[in-house]
C-alpha cells in the first residue's frame, strides 16, 4: 500500500516519513488548515504589493531587483523568470530523490511564508499526487536556494521540459500533464520565486543521503565483528565502561560489536591490537553522532518557512538570507570528515588482513596451490582511498560575485551534498570488501563462527558463488547484499528476529528500524 501523509500547521515529518515520500506511489494530502493559511498569506501579500515593492512579488530578482513590472505584465515576468532560471546541467537527478525534492518543497511551502497563489500550490500537490516527477539535472546549485534546479520543476509544471511517470517512463511534460488528467500551471504574481526559492534540492539529496547511511551503517558494524574475530582483536578494548567514558556514541557501538562476536570471540592474539581496531567504536561513533546531527538539521530546515521575503505573520514581510545553508553544510562537512576516517579504517583492517608480514596468514590469503587469492585487492583499497581524502576534502564555500556582486557567497551545501552521496558509494564498496575479506581469513583459520555472526559469515561463502568469481564479482555481490537493507542487519541479541533471508537474492524489506544512533542526538544532546 502506498504511503500517505496528511500536511497541518503544526505536524512535522521525521526522517522515515521523509524517506517514504519518495514512492513514486505516495501521496501528501493538504489539512485544511493549512490551505486556509494559504490563502490568508496570499491576501495579505496582494494587499501589500499595491502600496509597496516586495521581491519577486511585484520586482525583479537578482541583479533585476530594480525592475517593476506592470500589473498586466506580471504573468508573463514570472514566465520568463522560471524559463531565464531553467539552467542546470551535469546528469540527471535521481528520480526518487528529484520526487523527495518536490515532496520537501510542498511541506515547506504548508508552512505559509511564501505567500504562494493556492493554485500554483494545487498544481505542485497534484503532479505529486498523481505520481509525476520532473526531470532534472544534478547541478547548478551555489548552496543559497536550490533556484536553478527547482526551477526546472516548475518548468516541468508549465508543461515544459520532461517528466517521469509514476511506471518509470519518462515523457515530454505537456502530454504526462494531458494524460493525468492535470492542466498546465498558470503562473501570478510571486508564484515562480515561491516554487524556487528553497534548498528542497539539497535537502533531499542529504534524506536520501542519509537513508543509504543507515543502510551502509547497518552492515559496516557486523562486518567490523567479522574483522575483530579474523583478527583475533582483544574484546576488552569493547567494554561499555571505558568506552562511555568518551560519549554514549562510542559506547553504543562498542556494545553493538561485543553483542556480534559474543558467541564466537577467539582467544586474542595480542595484549593490544592496532588502532583500525582499538579506535573502531571511537571513530564509528564518531560519525553516528555527526550523522544525528545532520539529521536533526535537515528535519529542522524542512519545516521551517525559509522564503524570501517571508510572510511572518499578519504584520510583517520581510526580506531575509534565511536560506543560507551554512549551518546544514558545515553538518554535511562533518560527516564526510568523520566517514573518511571510518573508510580509512576499515582500508588498514583489508590490508592488514592480507598481509602476511602483519597477519601470519598466507600472502593475499591465497590457497596453497599458488594463486593470488584476495591479494590484488590490496590495489582496489589504495585507489579507493585516494577518491575517499578528495571527496572529504573540505570545507566547502563559494567566493567572487554572482548576478553582478548581489550574490557575493554561497555555502556550497549541494556540492558537500553530493559529494557525501559519492562517499556513502565507497563505503559501501569497502565495507563489501572488509567482509569477503574478513570471512575468507576466518576460512583460512577454522574458526567456528556461531550465532548471529555465523548468519554473516555465510554470506562470504555466497559471495564466492557455485563456480570460479572474480574479486569484482564477490564485492558486487556483497555491494548488493548490503544494498537489501537485510534483517541480517538487526540488533543481533534479539532472538525473536530472522537472521538470514535464505532466499537472497530476493529484496528483504527492512524492518523499520532505524540505527538507534541516528535517534540518539536526541536523548544524549549534552554528549
């Protein structure tokens, strides 16, 4: 059944609810409060536009903020003004997260700052409704409002440029409108800066963003018990009460790991392991507490009017930088710093693995007759890691003048954005390869994996398939596995839970849980 939400004045969306209205199926149905508010911001801004300048309402924008159209000419300046913005270029946005893009920009817009015309707000809500998604290119963005990007939606409402059907297929937009029954948007006054004016595109890109985190997160920490057993790590550098000494962050993933490896801990190597070991939980919780963080920002910034000018109440339009992002893209900077040290980790933990002179299993952890077992992978992690430190680089920011010095800055978030999207990718390769690596040590030792771990460690043995694989092939594999969002994945110490979905490849829906660190920036802010 198709996920539905129902917009009020004072609901706010979590994460999880964000993430459903990517459905091509979902629906967002408008309280009527909310339309009421509407139309109250709306009277009170055409009431005001005929005894004063309001941006974008009755003025230019940018560098044409002096320009004031004529009251017959409004139509056609806000026209112009969505087609001179239609700019983007670069590939095309992924149509789950160009939908996300359209759902955040309606909730925004619920909250009455815009002083939008209810019917360009109907129009935007019924191409949602009826499953349409405007095609639009991935870049353009300076960070300070999405414009270029979500001027190609409202194009795509024009009957404009193309969209995608809610089957997948992607159409010229004048026929998907005719054929959902919808007609082209009549554009008035403010309507073009009111759909454009948002960071919806960066927004969704960071719940999508964060989406896949939890996805990645969820295998990364089994993996990292798989590790700890093929290294034969030291379990007290685990134990709650010298890890919650740092932060509860820390804490929790150190009793995630000793909850994995309970059953099947060897006896340690060494009195003390290397620090991809010693400093996982540090580093992991690290990140869970910078992705919290982000979280709760974006949560924030969707349900915030953060138009200009905004509309504050009955009294009140005033022109602002509320849509600076700076504080959402400092939070995107953190968590690429942080899962650049997660990536770099579980890079030392490979190769250490699969060297002999640190492991004292065979080179590679080749077979005794003679082939390069996992060896070349070796390669596959350097160049990996070097993608890893470019992508993290940072922080991000524009300088130098746009639209004739009026744009003199811009945070860069879509940028940051993106480059975290591309960064989760390699995680999410290398934790494919820390597990097919993990597993294939812990073959070559005979250690009896029991529990929920031996769920996990089975997986290695599919990676390897019926017949001879290539290394490319048994990441792919497992890249795939961790992409299913498995109930493998769940709390390992609860037993009324299936562990393995034998019938993998087969999609597993996830059981709803989110990661609890994700949820715990909130019950621990003080950490």
């Amino acid at each position: 059944m198709a996920y539905g939400a129902e917009l009020h004045r004072d609901n706010r969306m979590s994460l999880d609810q964000l993430i459903a209205l990517s459905d091509p199926d979902a629906h967002l149905t408008v309280g009527q409060d909310v339309w009421d508010l509407i139309k109250e911001r709306r009277h009170y801004l055409t009431k005001h536009m005929a005894i004063e300048a309001i941006y974008g309402a009755n003025t230019g924008v940018g560098s044409m903020k002096t320009y004031r159209p004529s009251p017959h000419q409004i139509g056609a300046f806000n026209d112009r003004l969505i087609r001179d913005h239609v700019a983007g270029f670069g590939r095309t946005l992924d149509r789950r997260v160009a939908r996300l893009m359209m759902a955040v920009r309606i909730i925004e817009l619920a909250q009455g700052g815009s002083g939008i015309s209810p019917g360009a707000y109907q129009a935007l809500v019924d191409a949602y409704n009826a499953g349409l998604t405007p095609v639009v290119p991935m870049q353009g963005s300076l960070g300070e409002g999405d414009i270029t990007l979500l001027a190609h939606m409202a194009y795509a409402l024009k009957g404009q440029g193309k969209m995608w059907r809610s089957s997948g297929r992607c159409i010229n937009a004048a026929r998907a409108l005719k054929e959902a029954g919808l007609t082209k948007l009549r554009l008035e006054a403010r309507d073009a800066l009111a759909l454009m004016g948002s960071n919806a595109y960066t927004a969704a890109v960071v719940i999508d963003v964060l989406d896949t985190w939890r996805q990645v997160r969820d295998a990364a920490i089994p993996v990292l018990a798989l590790s700890w057993v093929a290294w034969r790590a030291n379990p007290n550098s685990l134990k709650e009460k010298a890890l919650s000494l740092v932060s509860s962050f820390v804490a929790q993933v150190g009793r995630e790991v000793l909850a994995w490896i309970a059953d099947t801990a060897p006896t340690p190597r060494d009195i003390q392991d290397p620090l991809s070991w010693r400093c996982a939980p540090h580093v992991m919780g690290a990140l869970d507490r910078a992705a919290g963080e982000l979280k709760a920002a974006v949560e924030s910034l969707v349900q915030q009017p953060r138009d200009n000018p905004v509309i504050l109440d009955d009294t009140d339009i005033v022109s602002n930088g509320n849509f600076d992002a700076t504080d959402l893209s400092i939070r995107i900077d953190a968590v690429r710093n942080a899962l650049a040290r997660v990536v770099g980790q579980q890079a030392q933990r490979v190769t250490k693995l699969l060297n002999h002179h640190y492991s004292g299993l065979a080179p590679g952890l080749a077979h005794p007759y003679g082939d390069a077992g996992l060896g070349l992978l070796e390669f596959n992690v350097s160049a990996l890691m070097t993608e890893v430190q470019w992508l993290s680089q940072g922080p991000l920011m524009q300088w130098g003048d746009v639209a004739e010095g009026v744009e003199d800055y811009g945070s860069l978030a879509s940028v940051s954005a993106l480059r975290l999207q591309q960064l989760i990718g390699l995680w999410k390769t290398m934790t494919a390869t820390e597990w097919i690596t993990a597993g294939h040590a812990i073959r070559t030792q005979n250690i009896g994996v029991v529990g929920p771990l031996g769920a996990c460690y089975e997986y290695t043995v599919y990676s390897e398939g019926t017949s001879a694989v290539t290394p490319y092939d048994r990441v792919r594999r497992m890249e795939k596995v961790i992409a299913t969002g498995a109930i493998l994945f769940s709390e390992p110490n609860l037993n009324d839970r299936e562990v393995l979905p034998r019938n993998f490849p087969g999609h597993a829906p996830r059981d709803g849980a989110t990661a609890a660190s994700l949820d715990m920036i909130k019950e621990h802010p003080s950490d």
